[in-house]
C-alpha cells in the first residue's frame, strides 16, 4: 500500500501535469507505478500526452518521487488518510467531477459519503443578517443529517463550520495549503473541533503555503463533492460566487440568500438569483422542495407498492433513489454496481411506466 500511495503522491509532483493529464495516464497505463515505468514512446502515444508531457516525467521522475517520499513521511506520522480517487474512501460525488484531484489529504473522522452532503458558501465580511440565516438554517437543516462544508475562512464559512459543530453535525474545512499548516491561525480551537467530528481536508501535500492561487481551486473541491451549494452573502465578486459557478458547471444545485436592493454584501447573491444561476432560498423548506427531501417518507411507500412491478434491477434503482430523494445518474450507476448502460435503459422504463421522473442535469426522483 505503501508503495502505491508513494507514486499516486509522485503523480501529483509532475510539473506541469494536471489531475484531467494525471487521469488519463493512469487509466492507460493502469496504475500510478506504471506510469513512470513506461516507455517513451509509448507515454507520448496517449491521446493528449505528447512528447513533451512524456520527457517530462521521465525528466522528473526521480525529483517526484522525493517529494513522495517526504510527504509519506509526513502522512504516517500525522495520521493524515490519503483519498486516492480510485478507492472506495474518496468522496464519489467529486469522482463524478473530470477535473477533482486524483489524491486528497483527510485528517478526522468523517464520512464523505454519506447521503446528503450540503456546501455553504459566502461572503468574509458576513452581516449579523447572513450569520443568523446561516445557523437557521444548519440548524433546521438537523432531521436530514447532512455533512456540512465549507472552506475554514472568515465570515460566513467560520459561521457555517460552528453551527454544524453546535448542532452536533459532521463538518468539513477544505483547505487552500497543505495540512502542516492552517490558515487563518484564528480558527485553530474550531479546527481542532472539527477534527474530533468531521475533517480538514485538501489536495494540496504539506509545506504547501495559502497562496493566493490557491483558493479558486479549492473551491472545485468545496463545489464537487457536494450535493448543493448554499450562497450566503457576496459581494459582486468573491470566492463563493466561483464556487456558485463551478457547483453550475457540474449540475449541482445552488441555492442563494437574497438581500436588500443596494447591499453590497447581497449584490452577487441578488444576481445569481436574477440570471438563473441560483434558486432563491428563504429557509430549510427551500432546500427539501427542490431536492425532493421533503418528501422522503411517501417516496418509501411508492416504492413498496411498485416493488412487486419491478425487475430485480428495477427495485435497487428505485431503493437508491428512495434513500437519497434524488440522484444524478452516474452516481446511481456506480451506487446500483451496474453499467451506464443499464441503468439508462431501466430508467428509461420505469419512467414510462410512472415510476422514476427526470429532474434538470440528468437526476432523477421518485414519483
């Protein structure tokens, strides 16, 4: 195990080599391993690789693997679990995601897949209007038990990270540096906290500083691996309308709190609102409307009473989508173990038979 953490750890080493490059690599050569042990010309045959991205990992391999080794070191003895994106532990929405890291650092204790996962996003220079909205609505948010997640910052994030802390829910702070540090240092009592019941968690390997550039691509993170995003005050740029994009480039849900016409805080909720970008949310019934929650128990009953109708298939697509409220299809795939193929066809089926509906962004619910 060891060995093979230390290339996908090398993987992420390689100049100029991305997660969507990295991805390709291993899935035509079949591991991490054996993509520093492959030949030339056969790296700059994969379709996007190219000669230079192939001399650059023959080039650099021995100075990746250095760096590998250090940050094994560090692993191992900072009880850090390392979330490769082929393994069962990392987060599977994100795996849905074609630019999601290859490789994570989770310190806690925490599931990243369990049924409901909700981002609340928002503004650093947060009003006494947005925090209150914010603990509203995690706390109103308690029946569902969702994991709560956000990006440890000032502001609306800090806010979002205490209240799942103080309605003893999971909670996890994605991180723009690597995990030898923390950034603000201000938050470190609520970190410690999150530790004990929830995670810090990114993809950045330690001695990794919170530079500037870094924070745009956390907020894929934040955006991917969860079910929606909740935007709690922005100002007409800002962080948490980035990650309100990126959640709209994967067909995730997003959800904005909308404020008084002339608020700076409130003017990019205000337009995401207006462009279609964001559902407007006044409460936690918002949120169970549009995602199907609410309606969880009749949901079960339907399923029940179709189950007798339904092929064997049939009835495990309709048991997922029942627990979850509603699914997109690539994660019903890999949650039903069966392929895409499948799992269209039966969809397709049960749809015309009453059963299944379709939701925007290729999800579906139940009737």
């Amino acid at each position: 195990m060891n060995e093979q953490l230390l290339y996908h750890i090398a993987m992420t080493a390689i100049p100029n080599v991305g997660d969507i490059t990295a991805k390709k690599l291993i899935a035509y050569c079949g591991s991490s391993e054996q993509v520093f042990n492959e030949k030339k010309s056969v790296l700059e045959k994969i379709p996007g690789i190219g000669a230079v991205n192939a001399q650059k990992i023959l080039t650099h391999k021995s100075e990746a693997l250095g760096i590998a080794e250090q940050e094994l070191d560090f692993i191992q003895q900072n009880n850090i679990v390392p979330l490769f994106y082929l393994n069962d532990n990392y987060p599977q929405r994100l795996k849905h995601c074609e630019d999601g890291p290859i490789l994570l650092y989770s310190k806690g204790n925490v599931d990243y897949n369990v049924g409901k996962v909700i981002s609340i996003v928002g503004t650093r220079k947060a009003t006494a209007y947005g925090k209150d909205f914010c603990n509203k609505v995690v706390e109103d948010l308690v029946p569902h038990q969702p994991l709560i997640v956000s990006g440890l910052a000032y502001g609306i994030d800090i806010c979002s990270h205490k209240a799942a802390i103080k309605n003893n829910l999971p909670t996890v702070g994605v991180l723009a540096h690597g995990l030898d540090r923390l950034y603000p240092a201000q938050h470190k009592s609520v970190a410690n906290q999150m530790v004990e019941k929830g995670a810090l968690l990114s993809d950045y390997k330690s001695r990794t500083n919170p530079d500037r550039e870094n924070f745009p691509k956390r907020n894929r993170i934040v955006a991917g691996m969860s079910d929606l995003t909740i935007v709690i005050e922005s100002s007409k740029k800002g962080g948490s309308l980035i990650t309100a994009h990126i959640a709209n480039d994967y067909n995730r849900d997003v959800f904005a709190l909308p404020g008084r016409l002339g608020d700076s805080q409130s003017e990019g909720c205000n337009n995401l609102i207006k462009t279609n970008k964001a559902a407007l949310i006044q409460s936690a019934k918002d949120i169970e409307y549009i995602m199907g929650w609410e309606t969880k128990k009749k949901a079960k009953v339907t399923q029940q009473q179709l189950f007798v109708e339904l092929t064997q298939e049939q009835k495990t697509i309709a048991s997922i989508i029942s627990k979850q409220g509603k699914i997109g299809v690539d994660e019903l795939s890999l949650q039903a173990k069966l392929p895409m193929s499948k799992v269209t066809t039966e969809l397709l089926d049960m749809e015309f038979s009453g059963v299944v509906k379709t939701l925007p962004g290729k999800v579906y619910s139940l009737v």
